[in-house]
C-alpha cells in the first residue's frame, strides 16, 4: 500500500520514517474498507496526505496549533482531506462521527499520564465502527532521555535557573498502556517497544537538539543565537547519542455482533 513515489521521499527523513512504520503497518493489517478516517493530532499533514492518497478515503485532520494547519492547507491539502482546528479532548466531546480508522502518530505522550490515556483510548473506542482501527505510536518514557538530561543540563547552566520542567519527559510506561487497551475492549492486533537510533552521525543530533521546542519556545531570537553558539561549545567537548524509546500499537474495536477474538502479534 506504502510503496509509491510519494512516500519514497520521505524514507529517510526524521520524524515521517517513524510515521510511515506505522502506516505500513496499519495497511498490512486492514482486513476490511476504510472509508473515514482520523488523524489525531495531525500537525503539518504530510501523513495526513499519504493517508488519504493511498488509502483514498476521507480524512479528518484535527491539530490544536494553528500555525501547522496553515502549512497542511497550503501545501497537503485535498479534496479528501477536512481540517478541524480544536483541542482534542474538547473535540472529543461534541464527537459523534464513525471512523474505520483513528491514526495518530507522535501525540499521545503529550497527554502526560496513564489516566488522560485511558479516557482518550474510551472516547476513541467509542468513535470507532466495528471493527473500526486505532494505530497510535509514541513516545515512552524513556525516550531521548540521555539527550533530554543533556539538554536540560545545558540549559539550567546557560539560564542559571532549573530547568527541567520545560524540557519534559513521557509519563507512558509500555505494559501499562496495552493493559488499558485491552481494559477499553480493544483487540489489540500489533504491540510493539522500539528502541532504536535515529541519526547516523552527531551532526544529525546536535540539529535535532537545536529545533528542539524548549529552545524554540523559551529564548528570544537574539539569546537563542547565543544559546546555540554555547550549546556548540558544549557539543565539541561532548555528544551523546539519541535513542528513541517508542511504542506501536495498532488495536481493533470488535463487532458487537460477534466476540473478541484472542490478541495476536503483541510481543507480549
């Protein structure tokens, strides 16, 4: 299903690689038509757009940051694809669409702990159709916490404050969330823990460090300047690796019609 030209392009470009894992998943596990689908936090629309080519069916794109649904309009948008401009959980609420697919990639770990995750598991749960599929991936825990200690490190000693709190880390555990899926009735179809490198060089990292949203966020243009000329100091001295610590999971709502049938392929 993934395999055209149009994803080609972004094999081997952080963060859409990730992102195409799971559609490819997504695609070899549909074992029936996906008409309507949603895209949970859908930012700038690149898998937005994939989806709805390969797939050809109706895509909602909900994100609540207007600035990446001005890009998704101008540069991924179809005929077939909806934007919703909205916070989720309040999205949620006024919900009573159908879909055969709830896609979102790289979001729910900003939903910072095990109980947002479960009510957002139920409220999906309950927007799907029978037989309907949530494919979700996401930070865990663990994830970049070498670089992200790096990184805070870095910023406490340039601000000459803590900063912890504004660098963040995924409050997710992996074995805790697939028990709330299977606690929600979802069938979970594919469960999988990757640990895995990114980037090929210390380059790649030190860039990702420097669009990193803490810095983005939290310094004017002028410190931000002197912030990455300190930073490179730093780095010359000593780099550490990113890995990413994520979960895949990709989970069906049963018919009602029929009982759930045992999980397969969860690693577990």
């Amino acid at each position: 299903m993934w395999n055209n030209p149009a994803c080609d392009r972004y094999q081997n470009e952080y963060p859409y690689k990730a992102g195409l894992y799971l559609l490819e998943k997504i695609g070899q596990i549909a074992n029936g038509p996906i008409e309507m689908a949603l895209d949970l936090g859908c930012g700038n629309g690149i898998l937005t757009r994939l989806l709805a080519d390969s797939i050809g069916c109706r895509v909602a794109a909900v994100d609540a940051d207007p600035s990446s649904l001005e890009i998704l309009k101008e540069t991924h948008l179809c005929p077939l694809i909806q934007t919703v401009y909205a916070d989720i959980p309040l999205w949620f609420a006024f919900q009573n669409n159908d879909f055969d697919l709830i896609f979102s990639n790289a979001v729910f770990h900003c939903l910072g702990s095990h109980e947002a995750f479960q009510d957002t598991l139920q409220a999906c749960f309950q927007m799907l159709t029978d037989n309907g599929l949530l494919g979700i991936r996401f930070s865990l825990r663990e994830n970049a916490y070498a670089l992200k200690s790096y990184l805070t490190d870095r910023l406490t000693a340039f601000t000459g404050r803590d900063c912890s709190a504004i660098v963040g880390n995924s409050g997710l555990d992996y074995a805790t969330c697939l028990l709330q899926l299977r606690d929600c009735g979802f069938q979970v179809r594919l469960a999988e823990e990757l640990r895995y490198l990114p980037f090929s060089n210390p380059e790649q990292e030190f860039q990702f460090m420097l669009r990193f949203q803490p810095i983005q966020g939290n310094f004017t243009q002028s410190t931000r300047r002197l912030f990455h000329d300190y930073l490179r100091q730093c780095w010359d001295r000593k780099k550490v690796r990113l890995e990413h610590h994520h979960a895949v999971f990709i989970a069906c709502k049963p018919s009602s019609n029929h009982p759930s049938p045992r999980d397969i392929d969860t690693g577990s």
